[in-house]
C-alpha cells in the first residue's frame, strides 16, 4: 500500500492506522513530499515506512518513489505485491478501501478505480474533472465516473506498463489513458470512502489551477489535439 502524502501531517496517522485494518495490510509506504510539516514522523509513528522526498516532487514523482520502495522490499518475494494507492487525507475511511483490491485480485481487472459512494461537496465548479472525463473518452473511448480519484489498486505488471507517469495532478488521467490504450483492463468500483473538501479560498483555487494545468499537460501528451489548442492558447497571451 502507498500513500503520498505532502503537509498531511493532522490526518495521515488516522489514514494509515485505518488502512492497517484492510486485509492483507502487511505493508504501508507513506512517500513524504517535500512536507514542511511533521507528516513523515507522524506516519512513522502509526506504523508505515517513511520515503522522504527532501523537496516537493509532485504526485506522479511520489507514486513512482513509493512502487519502487515496495519494489526493494519485495525483493525475494515469489510474486509482486498488488499497489494500492490510497490518498493521505481519507484518515478513518481508509479502512473501507477493501472492495478496489478484490477484482485484482480476482483477475477481474488490472488497475480499480474508486467512485466514491458519498461525494464531498466541492468548492469548484468541476471543470478540471470534466477536462479529464472529455480527454479519457476522447483518447479510449471509455467514460469515467470520477477520473480524478486517486484510490486506485494495480497489477505490478500494469504499474510497470504505464511508467514514466504523467507528472503532478496529471498522474490519473495519464495512468487510465495509457493502461487502456495498452489494452489493460480498468473498472470503477463504488466505496464509501471520503476526503477533505477542497474548498473556495485562494489555496483551493491555486490547487485547482495546478490540477488544471497537469491534467492539461498529461492530455497534451496523449493528444495531439489537446497540444494544438495549448499552443494557439499562448500564442495568443504573447
């Protein structure tokens, strides 16, 4: 299991204690990104392996970090563990993420991505999630419920296919786009997890304008489309 977490220092101890309640939880990886805060020692403290990056690298970067930390202890391992990416500030839901691992399990899907069955209301108005969901289906032809969603459980092997990862916030459409494209298969699994509200003040709007961009730039990778309209858009600021 991986948790990237950055300044998540008042909720990862609740993450990581809820997600030791999963089952088959015999490892837990928290890669602290850059945090100014105590999130790494506080992770440690509940039980999890602490990966520091010693500046913030971004959400791909972290995933990355984590997978090969698991990587390295795997070492002798008959068969790979299944990556479970949970998110720093689910704290005491995380202990319900245990329906995402079982159609891996099964061999009924290479990577599961959570819908969450209870959806925070938001501060934004969704259009990061609908340049994401548009981009998906324009690039698969597959439709997704919460594009966004960082809950996701993955094949060592379908990990593996989708590397490098995209960068940043742009990770999840990347990841999708490029496991589907490569013929894996990818399911959404409803879960009665929750996390922080983003909300409306100047921290959450400088947040959703990274998402923006990141998602935007993970597209104009995976389409050339996407790359032209970029490229028109700063023309036109210059």
């Amino acid at each position: 299991m991986i948790i990237p977490a950055k300044d998540e220092a008042d909720r990862i101890a609740a993450t990581v204690k809820a997600a030791q309640e999963l089952p088959g939880a015999d490892l837990i990886v928290v890669v602290d990104d850059g945090s100014s805060d105590r999130t790494g020692p506080a992770a440690a403290q509940a039980g999890a392996r602490v990966v520091r990056h010693a500046r913030n690298r971004g959400k791909g970067a972290a995933m990355e970090t984590g997978a090969e930390a698991v990587r390295l202890l795997d070492e002798g391992r008959d068969q790979p563990r299944h990556l479970l990416f949970l998110d720093a500030d689910l704290a005491e839901t995380a202990a319900e993420a245990a329906p995402l691992v079982a159609p891996v399990l099964a061999g009924e899907a290479d990577m599961t991505i959570a819908a969450f069955s209870s959806t925070v209301k938001l501060g934004g108005h969704g259009f990061v999630v609908r340049l994401s969901r548009d981009g998906i289906r324009r690039a698969t032809g597959w439709e997704a419920t919460q594009p966004l969603n960082g809950q996701r459980c993955l094949t060592r092997a379908a990990f593996d296919a989708a590397l490098p990862l995209a960068a940043g916030f742009g990770v999840e459409t990347g990841l999708t786009i490029d496991l589907l494209r490569k013929g894996f298969r990818v399911a959404e699994v409803e879960v009665p997890l929750a996390h922080r509200a983003t909300g409306t003040d100047w921290r959450a709007q400088l947040h959703r304008g990274r998402q923006f961009r990141d998602v935007a730039r993970a597209l104009a990778v995976r389409e050339p489309i996407v790359a032209e309209q970029l490229a028109r858009l700063r023309g036109r600021r210059r």
